[in-house]
C-alpha cells in the first residue's frame, strides 16, 4: 500500500501553503521521512512545470507562492536547491522571469539550472526506450522533485506529475519524440522510461486552482482548493486523475505503468492521508474528452485511416485565431500537416498524429480538442 496525502487548502498565500505541506510531511512520515528522502548534503532538483512565458498566478504554470513555500520547508533539510526545466517554446530564463519563479529563486539563494546542457543516459530496464538525450541536472541531482499543475491534457487526457518530466528533454528536442511515438500507448511508455531515468523522487501537485477543459494551456482555471503530495508519482496521479472524473486507466501512461507495474495506479493499492476523496472531488469539472474514449493514432495506412475518421483532432475556432501560425512551427510532422490557406491553419487529417501539440501551443485558446461526425455518432466522445 502506497501512501499519498490529500490536503485542503484555499488560498495562494505562502504561509497557508507552507502549513499545508508540513502536514502533508508530517502524514506522510514526518521528520524521519524527510531525512530518508533528502539525506545530509543532498542537492535536491525542483522541477516546475515552466509551459511558457506566462504570467505571474497563471494557471497555466508552477504558481510561485507553491514554489517558495516548498522552498521553505526544504530549506530545513539541505542548503542545495536548484530549479530548471525545458518550456517546449520560448526560453527557460524569460518564463521563469514572467511567471515570477526567478525573483522567488533570488530571494532564498535558489540557482537555475541549465536545462540546455544535455547529456546521454541510458535507462534501466526500459519499457520502450533505452536512452535519452537529458538534462544533466535532473540526471545528476540526488533528489528530484516534481511540482506539476493538475490539469486537462489535448493528447493525455491529464497532465501531472510523471507528464511534467517531459521538460528535462531539452526544448525543441521534446517535438521529435511526438513524432517518434505517435501511438498514446508509446508515448507513454517512454514518459515512463523517462522517469526511470532521471529518477522522480516527490510529487508535490498543485490542484488550489487547477485547469479544466481545453487543457494544458488554452483551457479555464478551476478553483479545486486541493494538494497532493507523494513519493509515488503514478499514486499522485491516480489520485488526481480521480478527483476530476476520470478513471485513472483513461489517463494512457496511467494506464501503460498499471499494466506494466511501474508504479500503483488503481485506488485500493494507494492509502489516501488527510482528507478524503469524497471531501474533496469538485461539484463539476470539464474534462478535455469523456471517459473511455479510444485511442487510434499511429502508423500504417490501415490505422491512418482509423486516425482520419474516429480519433480526436485539432479544430480552429478561427474566430479567436490571430494567425500568428505558431501551430505551423511547432507541428513535429515532416512535412508539417498544417497548411496556412487565407492565413489560417488548415489540418490535413489524414496525416495528422493527434499530438495536440499545435492546440497546446496557441496563445489565444483558438485550436480545441474534438471528434469527428462518425465518432460523435458512435458516442465515443462521452
């Protein structure tokens, strides 16, 4: 039985959060626990989620009250703490500047880490992928904690702490693997592979205002007053996954480190520490696409032809579209499936692998998650 700890708290106010937490320890092991996971001398790696350049108190991103309370409680433990990740645009240093990280990180002494210097580390006992080109810090650190934002995924239906690892892949390399692993089963794999890599010790998820709908960047913040902390990052995940209406098997890497045993995954493996789930579950919460929907993308004409027909794509609401063709750029396809007829992206389906790489990008929320007629009919888009 993994334990993971399920706490209330209202508010983006440093003080509230950094008592949240040190109950969150003390439930999960206290003092003797923090030792075990940060020994004497340790360097400890923080991992926000750094999505791009966005504003201070963003949905969107690692808020920086949860990040200096974290800081706070660590700073007990070890005086090395560093800070980084790999925003799949845009640089490191200007969204750590604009989402307010970078004066929080100056004020406790807090380096960041150069998510650019990347080396080869080979994975033990992969499930798919035996090595990844990295960031040296997350594979040199000694401990490695994870503070993702709980929120609604294009490609994953959710996105938390094992999908916020995906940032220690330096920049424009993470586009490749979509286009590596277009199957959802193996894009999951190699998330799991790649946290067999850099070694995820603590999951601290942020779900006080979390992010429903047309999630990971484009979607509405949806105020859930909830953290959830664990040093099972499949546990914290299930967890969450739960809390917002999901079966936790609907989530595909959730799904691939169940069947693979990566790490707990299904309720009665995982003891639930402070409040309860039924405390805690919102009244309502938008999911970027209903439950048990299927996933078809790939490769092969025969499965292309599936792709076209029945799974989700990309859809313009061209009416909010600035024509900034930032979809364009990002499309890791080659030749890119987006073309710009009158200034406007257009999709060509049946190349399409169903990324959501171009609807996560756009900065006005103008590319939605949808299914085709013939998959509405079928109704697999409850």
């Amino acid at each position: 039985m993994t334990d993971v700890a399920l706490l209330r708290c209202e508010e983006y106010h440093v003080e509230s959060i950094e008592k949240s937490l040190r109950e969150g320890f003390s439930l999960l092991g206290g003092d003797a626990m923090m030792r075990k996971l940060i020994p004497a001398g340790a360097s400890v790696l923080l991992k926000p989620n750094l999505l791009g350049a966005e504003p201070k108190g963003s949905a969107v991103v690692t808020d920086y009250r949860i990040f200096e309370a974290v800081i706070r409680v660590l700073k007990d433990y070890t005086g090395h703490i560093s800070f980084g990740d790999s925003p799949g645009f845009g640089g490191t240093r200007k969204a750590a500047e604009t989402t307010g990280l970078s004066e929080v990180a100056k004020r406790y002494g807090v380096p960041m880490a150069d998510f650019d210097d990347w080396v080869v580390g080979k994975v033990p006992d992969p499930l798919l992928v035996p090595q990844f080109d990295v960031a040296r810090a997350a594979l040199e650190a000694d401990v490695l904690i994870s503070l993702p934002r709980l929120k609604t995924h294009g490609m994953m239906n959710y996105t938390g702490a094992i999908k916020n690892q995906f940032g220690c892949i330096s920049g424009l390399k993470k586009a490749s693997w979509h286009s590596r692993m277009p199957r959802s089963r193996d894009f999951s794999r190699m998330l799991l592979d790649l946290n067999s890599l850099v070694g995820t010790d603590f999951a601290i998820l942020d779900g006080i205002v979390a992010m429903e709908g047309n999630g990971p960047k484009s979607g509405t913040p949806k105020q859930m007053n909830t953290l959830i902390m664990g040093e099972s990052i499949s546990a914290v995940d299930s967890l969450a996954a739960t809390l917002i209406g999901y079966d936790p098997l609907d989530v595909p890497y959730l799904k691939q480190a169940h069947k693979h045993h990566w790490g707990p995954v299904l309720l009665k493996d995982i003891r639930v520490l402070g409040k309860t789930i039924e405390e805690m579950t919102p009244e309502s919460f938008q999911l970027v696409r209903g439950r048990s929907h299927m996933h078809f993308s790939g490769s092969g004409p025969l499965n292309r032809s599936f792709v076209a027909l029945l799974a989700p794509r990309p859809v313009l609401v061209q009416e909010k579209c600035i024509s900034c063709q930032q979809c364009g750029k990002i499309c890791p396809e080659r030749p890119h499936v987006i073309d710009f007829p009158e200034g406007f992206p257009r999709w060509d389906y049946s190349k399409c692998i169903s990324c959501f790489c171009c609807q996560e990008i756009c900065p006005k929320g103008a590319i939605l998650v949808r299914y085709p007629r013939l998959a509405r009919i079928l109704r697999m888009d409850r």
